[in-house]
C-alpha cells in the first residue's frame, strides 16, 4: 500500500456540528475509494473552532501561535486537503476565510482539494461555486469537480443511500483519483543545512 496524507479542514463553530460530521463522512469515504487504488489514507483533522484565537492573533501579530503553526504545516505537508464551511450569509464563514488567509499563498498549488459546506437551507448551495471554488482557484489548488452541500433536510433517515451519500462517494472517488495521480507530497525546510556543518567551519 502507498502512504499519502488528507488533511481535513472543518470550520463548524456548534458542539456537535454538522460540518464536522460532513468533514468525517467525506474523509472515510475517501479512505475507502483510496484503499480501492492501494492509497492508504492517514487522516488529520483541524477543527478551526479550537484555533479561532490564534487565528486572530496570527492576523494581529503576524506570527502563529504553536497548535496554528502546527495545522498549516499540516495542510501544507497533506497530499490532499477537504475543506468544509458552514454557510454564513450565503458564504464561507469568516473563520474558515481567515484560515486560509493565513496559510501560505503556495501552501496548496497543486494540491487536490475537495470542497463542501453545510447550511440551513438548499437556496445557498451555489455558495460552494461563487466563494469557496473562487478562493481555492486563487490559492491554485486542483478542486476536484464535485462540491458537496448540505441543507439541513439532507441529513433526514434516508441519508444511508440518498442523493448526499451518493455526491459524497462521487466527490471521494475524484480525491482519490487526483491523489493517485501524483507523487508524495514532500515538504522543503527552508532552514535546513544543506552542507555538513564541519565543512562550513573548515571553509567559512
Ligand atoms: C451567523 C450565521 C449565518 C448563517 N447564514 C446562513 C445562510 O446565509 N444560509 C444558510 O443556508 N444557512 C445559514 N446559517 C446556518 C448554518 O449554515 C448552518 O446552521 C450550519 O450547518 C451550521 O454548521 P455547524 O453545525 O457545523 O455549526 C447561518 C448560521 C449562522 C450562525
């Protein structure tokens, strides 16, 4: 089996959330489609409510606080990411914005991505197409064609088998084929020595 990384972004703000919920079933579908392609997924979640203040600090400072420090670097080292919002005012929600505000602006170029959002009603499904699709573009990530959404009456009794579970799985498959094209994601340190340090001493 090959070894690649997804990091999952989840930005529900509510305990439990829906968005975190959507971010999971995503993420084990995915797991599932990429062990059909001998991928095995090793899944990071980053849950955006626990690092809402160092957020704001790294937007007021300039500088991340550890556990930020630690989720970008995780996004950036992921061999793909899923990024979920809840809708706020038919858009992504400040706090999933500032997220990738702060994460570096080549951290996702190339990087398959899959979008997705909850929200209370279906009239802001294209949320997911005039915002989040936009915004990855910039970061020139490789959003994969599905964008999955869901409204509040998604998550009813027949969601074993309904019309949300069967855009999760097609959105899943994309990922998985987008990861299995490329090769390992592999991450520069930009401090690291690249010259033995005694050669360094010997010829300053
Ligand atoms: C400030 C705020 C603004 C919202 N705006 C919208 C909206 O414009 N359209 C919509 O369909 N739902 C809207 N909602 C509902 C949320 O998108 C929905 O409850 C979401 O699934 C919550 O996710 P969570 O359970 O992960 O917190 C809004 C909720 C809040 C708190």
């Amino acid at each position: 089996m090959m070894q690649r990384t997804l990091a999952v972004v989840s930005a529900g703000l509510s305990q439990p959330s829906s968005t975190r919920l959507l971010a999971d079933q995503i993420a084990a579908a995915a797991v599932q489609k990429a062990a059909g392609s001998a991928i095995e997924l090793t899944v990071r979640v980053i849950e955006l409510r626990d690092l809402a203040h160092d957020i704001a600090n790294h937007l007021l400072t300039g500088f991340p606080p550890a556990a930020l420090k630690e989720a970008l670097d995780t996004v950036e080292a992921a061999d793909a990411l899923v990024a979920v919002t809840p809708i706020f005012t038919a858009s992504y929600s400040g706090l999933f914005k500032s997220f990738f505000d702060v994460l570096d602006k080549d951290a996702l170029a190339d990087k398959p991505v899959l979008i997705a959002a909850t929200a209370g009603t279906a009239r802001h499904s294209l949320s997911l197409e005039h915002a989040l699709r936009p915004l990855f573009a910039y970061l020139r990530a490789t959003v994969v064609l599905t964008a999955v959404f869901a409204a509040a009456d998604d998550w009813g009794a027949d969601s074993a088998d309904g019309p949300l579970r069967s855009r999760i799985d097609r959105a899943a498959g994309e990922l998985a084929r987008e990861i299995e094209r490329r090769d390992p994601v592999s991450v520069t340190d930009p401090f690291a020595l690249t010259v033995n340090f005694e050669d360094l001493l010997r010829n300053p």
